[in-house]
C-alpha cells in the first residue's frame, strides 16, 4: 500500500454470520478500521481475480475512511482503476484521455506502484 505516512493495508477475516459458511475476508487499516463488501469468493479461482478482488476492496477502504481516491496517476491527479489484460496480468489504469488532461494509459502493475516511487500522501 502506498500511503507512506501509514501503516500498510491488512486482510481482516471475520466469521460468517452463517456457521455453514467459511470466514469473511476484508482489506482493513492497520487498526482494523475497514469498509465495503468482503472480498469475492470466486477470486479465488486463479490468482489475477484475487489481486483484483483485494485491489477493488483496498480502493474501497481508502475511499471511504480517509475519504480520498487512491491510487492516483501521477502524471494526471486522477484516480485509477485495476485494468486486466489478455495475459490475466492487473494494472493501475488511468482514464486521462477522457477528460482532455493526456491520452488513457497503463500506469503500473498492481503491487508495483511503490517500487516505481510513486507514492501518495494522504490529504491533511
């Protein structure tokens, strides 16, 4: 997670409310903090849908406790979404084009956004 004045995103299991049912998994903040749905049980079906699938959750979270988009391009300031490609292989995508600030592009691999030094700092 690239938010580097913040202890990194973690996966939060929690019991179903079913005891049929296998636990609940969610993207949380370091203290536990989290929001959304949990994470799709179908992602487990190969590992392109799961990096999707905690990518989308971990958005989510950020979203909606630090009420900021995460990540953002940094060539644009907007915020991007996990793209996959023929490969199965997930990517930062930024939609630029479509407000006239630069053509859409692939920014980076999902997990990769820190080694590229891309790191964004959350709002004061």
């Amino acid at each position: 997670m690239t938010l580097p004045q913040l202890e990194p995103l973690q996966l939060l299991a929690l019991p179903s409310c079913d005891a049929d049912e296998p636990e609940n998994v969610y993207v949380a903040m370091a203290n536990g903090e989290w929001h959304g749905n949990c994470l799709d049980p179908s992602s487990q079906d190969g590992p392109a849908s799961a990096l999707a699938s905690v990518a989308d959750a971990a958005q989510e979270t950020v979203m909606e406790l630090l009420w900021q988009a995460w990540p953002l391009c940094p060539e644009h300031g907007l915020g991007m979404h996990p793209m996959e490609d023929a490969q199965e292989r997930l990517f930062w995508w930024c939609a630029g084009e479509r407000l006239r600030r630069g053509p859409a592009h692939v920014h980076a691999a999902v997990g990769a956004l820190d080694a590229l030094g891309t790191s964004i700092r959350a709002r004061s």
